[in-house]
C-alpha cells in the first residue's frame, strides 16, 4: 500500500469515482415514437397517389394562383398598416382619464372583438342594404359627395374594412399593454422636466413599449395573412379563392388546397425572420448581451471547423 506524498500520513488515496450520466429511458421512447410518426408521414406523402404532386408542381405558378397571392398579400398588408394606427389611437383613448374616450374606446373593443370575423366581413359586403346610398359632407350640414353604396363598397374595400376594423380592437389591447408595461417613473420623471404628454409619449414610452408590442403584433400579421383567407366569401379573388375556382372546374380539389397551403407557408416562413430581427432591434437595452443571430450562428460554425481543419494539418 503506498500513500501519496501530499497527502497526510495515514490516509489512504482511494480511485477517482466514475460519474455515469442519468438513465432517460422515456427520452428514447419518446424519440423512437417521433421518428416512427414522422416516417409514416413521409411515406405516405410519397406513396398515397391521390396527392396528385404533379398537378400541385403545375398550378404552384399558375397566373391565377400568382394573382390571388399578390391580393392576399395586398389586403394583408394594408388592413394590418390600419389595424394598427387604429390599434395605438384606441389604447390612447382606452388609456385616457377622458371618461367618453375611454368608453367609446371600450365599446369599440368590446363589439369588436365579441363577433364573428366572418359575419363582420359579410355585414361590410351588405351594407348597400342598410345604406343604399352613401354622402359625404358636413354634419347637419349641405353634401358634398354622394353616391351608390354598391360603387364604394366592393369586395375589396369590405375586405380591407372588415380585417382592418377588427384586427384595431386586438391591436389596441396589445398597444395597451406595452404601455402599462414601462415603468410609471418613466412618466413623471419627463413631466419634472417639462415634456408634454404628448411627447412623453412619442420619445419616452412608446419606444420602451415596443419590446412588449413587437412580439404578438408580429403573430398578429402572420394570423392576419391566414386570416385573410375568409375574405373568399365576399367573392375577392385572394389565394384561396383563386384556388377555389380552379378546382371547382377541375375537380383536383386536394392538389390545389395543397398549393394554397403551400404559397401561406412560403409567405409566413418569410416574415417569421423579419419579425425575429425586428424583436432583436428593439430588445437592444433590456439584455446586456444579445444572443447569435442564425447567420452567426452559421458564420461562428464556419469558423470553428476551419479552425479544426487547420490543426489537423500536420
């Protein structure tokens, strides 16, 4: 028996214990059963015939597809630009010790929020029926334009009201709660030194805000390309829709729900990195260090295999 010398006399070295990793069988199981699932999924994607990949590869570029697309993106676009403004005027109002503002701001998110998108959208479509003709003018006052309510109220102008009026009630909520996130000192320290309510606003909390507005309004825009699919009730020539006519003559009504799909997936796979960079701009303060973005993520792996490339070399 021998003792090390630095350890004491008597004392008795004892070999180093082996550490074995925690066994997590359900993580196997659980793998196992993933990758059965998705095996099946794959297969049966190549396999079952009634997918008809071909007749999607074809009309993936049709003109009529293309057009829908460019629609969907449109109303999209401009009713999510609307629902926005309207979202931030109405957290200002619901945020206002004016008590009518505040209630109208209410009332407004409250109807709003409480019915049917699609009956909204359809209600817009008929207004005609309620209103056979519509005027512009001073209040109690002479008209200054008037005509039919069918001339103004198209499709698209009951599409781009309906998303838009809607989607300002959500807005709103999510406006409000990005201002009641920033700290009430915010506030009063701008007012010790002069600022007005407005400015204290604009320069002040709406910027802090925007950490906790940004990320819900980006689902918002990716739900409300999604959602804009119920604008094909009203007759608008959006994706779905487009889609909808071609397979109602061809009877390939899979392969094109499959190419509609498909064009939604392409277009929110784009904007999911737009409001990822989008968050990470306006998280700049709230962490000491940001994380990688994905490309240098990729770029920093680049650099560590040439690295380990270069010390193999002999």
């Amino acid at each position: 028996m021998t003792t090390s010398l630095d350890e004491p006399a008597g004392m008795i070295s004892e070999p180093p214990l082996k550490v074995r990793p925690v066994r997590r069988p359900g993580r196997w199981v659980a793998t196992a059963l993933v990758a059965i699932l998705v095996a099946l999924l794959i297969r049966t994607l190549i396999t079952n015939p009634n997918y008809e990949w071909s007749i999607v590869a074809k009309y993936m570029t049709n003109e009529a597809i293309l057009k829908g697309l460019l629609v969907t993106i449109e109303i999209s676009a401009i009713s999510m630009g609307v629902g926005i403004v309207l979202g931030t005027i109405l957290a200002l109002m619901r945020l206002s010790p004016n008590p009518i503002l505040s209630s109208t701001s209410w009332a407004y998110i409250w109807f709003f929020r409480g019915t049917p998108l699609l009956v909204q959208l359809i209600f817009w479509f008929n207004l005609s029926a309620l209103y056979p003709s519509l005027s512009l003018g001073i209040p109690f006052g002479p008209t200054l334009v008037s005509g039919s309510a069918n001339d103004f109220i198209t499709p698209f102008t009951a599409a781009i009201l309906g998303l838009s009026l809607n989607e300002g009630a959500y807005m709103s909520e999510i406006v409000r709660a990005g201002i009641l996130s920033v700290d009430q000192g915010q506030h009063e320290a701008a007012r010790s030194i002069g600022m007005s309510t407005s400015k204290v606003m604009r320069r002040i909390v709406l910027p802090q805000a925007m950490r906790v507005i940004i990320p819900p309004t980006g689902n918002q825009a990716i739900g409300m390309l999604k959602t804009s699919s119920l604008v094909s009730v009203i007759s608008l020539a959006d994706l779905l829709y487009s889609a909808e006519i071609i397979y109602a003559s061809t009877y390939q009504t899979v392969p094109l729900l499959i190419v509609a799909s498909l064009w939604y997936l392409i277009v929110c796979s784009i904007m999911m990195p737009c409001q990822y960079y989008i968050e990470r701009h306006y998280s700049k303060g709230s962490t000491r260090e940001l994380p990688p973005t994905p490309v240098q993520r990729v770029l920093a792996f680049l650099r560590r295999h040439r690295l380990t490339q270069r010390k193999a070399v002999p």
